[in-house]
C-alpha cells in the first residue's frame, strides 16, 4: 500500500532513570505501519514490547527519535489532543486480563464508543459488525 504512513517511527528510544540505574528499554526502532496493515509485536520477555506499545499509544512518549501518527507528530501534542488519538485513531488488541469482568464481551466493545458520544443505535451496529467480524458475535453476551 502506498500512501502515507498511518504510524511512523523514526529512531524512537525510550530510557528510564539516570547514571548507573539507566535502563534502555527501547533503541533505535524503526517502524512503518500502513493503513490496512496487520502488526504483532512479539519478543522475549524484559525486550521493551509494552514500553513500544505505550509509545505507540500515547501513552508515553519516547525520550529520542520521532513518532509521527497519520503524519502529525505525536510530540507537539497537548493532552486533550492526545486523549482525541487514544480513543478514535488507536486501538490494540491485548493477549489477556484487559477486558472489563463485570462487563460482557458486547459491553466491553462498546464502552469506547459510549465514551465518544456515539448514539446507541450506531453503537448497536458497529459492536454487532466487529463481534462478527471477528468471529465473536455468539458470544456477545457472554
């Protein structure tokens, strides 16, 4: 695919504390994801998956290097815009323990989107269409 890059990392680097303590848990990635693109980041445990992931989620931001997000540079962001991205440009699929127990599998798809505001028939459609999508939609109430 051509276009430009929904997510690009240029260099990013991402250090914890100082002098004798330092931890590099990232360096020197390079990343380029584009529309349409599936990723899986995978490594051994302690190799700075989740630290990436964060970054990549404007979570945290990287101490070196560049993150750009649909060509906005994620850096010169100010928190509410940051909090604009978390819920309408990224979303991740986690591996276990990030769904809400008291919640169903419908409930748990369709709190981002009661967040955003959208209205309830809209959500009932888009939560029906992405538990099918995956495979999930007899599962929705579970």
């Amino acid at each position: 695919m051509t276009g430009r890059p929904v997510i690009a990392l240029q260099k990013v680097a991402k250090t914890y504390g100082s002098g004798d303590t330092v931890v590099h848990a990232v360096v020197g990635v390079d990343l380029i994801v584009q529309r349409g693109d599936y990723v899986a980041i995978m490594g051994s445990s302690g190799s700075g998956k989740s630290t990436l992931m964060n970054i990549i989620g404007a979570l945290d931001a990287p101490t070196a290097g560049r993150y750009e997000l649909d060509g906005v540079d994620v850096r010169h962001l100010d928190e509410r815009q940051l909090s604009f991205v978390r819920n309408r440009k990224i979303g991740f699929i986690f591996q276990s323990f990030n769904l809400i127990g008291d919640l169903t599998v419908y409930e748990n798809v369709e709190l981002p989107l009661t967040y955003r505001g959208m209205p309830a028939a809209e959500r009932k459609s888009r939560v029906t269409e992405a538990l099918e999508k995956v495979g999930m939609g007899h599962r929705a109430k579970h």
